[in-house]
C-alpha cells in the first residue's frame, strides 16, 4: 500500500483539525461546519473499530474535553497534530481507574465517530480527587 506525503498528512491534519480547507479537494461545511473535536479518556483501547464511548472513562464527574477546531486549538506539525494547550478534564468526585489511552471524536456524549486514540505513558491512575490532564506532548500522528 503507499503511504501518505509528509504534504497531504499535514493537509489532512489541518483540515480535521483547524478547519483550513485543502485547495481544490476538501473545503469545510460552509452552512453547519464542526466547530469542536471532542477529548476522551479511556481505560483501554478503544481500537480501530471503536467508538467514542469503546472503553471510555466512568469516573464521576468525568466528562469530555471539547476543544475548538482552529490553530487556537491545536498544533499541526508535519503529519502529527497535538492540543495547543494542556487539557483538564472534570475532577473525579468518586470511582477509581486508570486511564490509559485518549481519544479524539466529533460528539460531546455516545457513541459518536472517533477520529485517533493513542497511549497515555505513564496511564493517570484517577481516584477521589485527582483531575486528569493531558499535555501539549500527547500526540496524534497521521501515517
């Protein structure tokens, strides 16, 4: 199978993430355009037939990060694409679990679209208390 330039990745990238059109090939929905990619923590892979909700955090209090598709809120760097800023999700008021992979969606609760999952390393071991975080450094790569 080929593989993807470096040039159509960052393209892809750009458009999934910032809304920037790709010139001649993709535009984004010019009458109800995605204006949020959802954030979600999950215990386990969700996997490549996985949903949003495959594996998901059940801590309470957790809920999904939105984050804005824009520049403001991500980085696209060649074929990898990373959150502009850290990401706090909701504090755990009850449960006790580790997260070890995040996800990427188009929906804010469900079974929505997932886009990309990756490993968190180390995992975030949640309990009573502690509020998850992901950093600029967890990343997405386009392959």
């Amino acid at each position: 199978m080929a593989g993807k330039t470096t040039t159509w990745a960052n393209d892809l990238l750009k458009l999934l993430f910032q809304a920037v059109p790709v010139a001649n090939i993709a535009d984004n929905a010019a009458t109800a355009p995605l204006t949020n990619l959802y954030i979600s923590l999950h215990t386990a892979d969700p996997g490549v037939a996985g949903a949003q909700n495959t594996n998901e955090a059940a801590y309470t209090g957790y809920a999904r990060v939105a984050v804005a598709r824009s520049a403001v809120g991500w980085t696209v760097t060649g074929n990898s694409v990373s959150p502009a800023s850290t990401l706090v999700f909701p504090a755990a008021t009850a449960g006790s679990e580790t997260e070890t992979f995040w996800g990427i969606g188009v929906a804010a609760t469900g079974a929505g679209t997932l886009l990309y999952s990756g490993a968190i390393t180390p995992g975030i071991v949640v309990s009573n208390g502690v509020t998850p975080e992901l950093t600029t450094s967890s990343t997405a790569t386009e392959s």
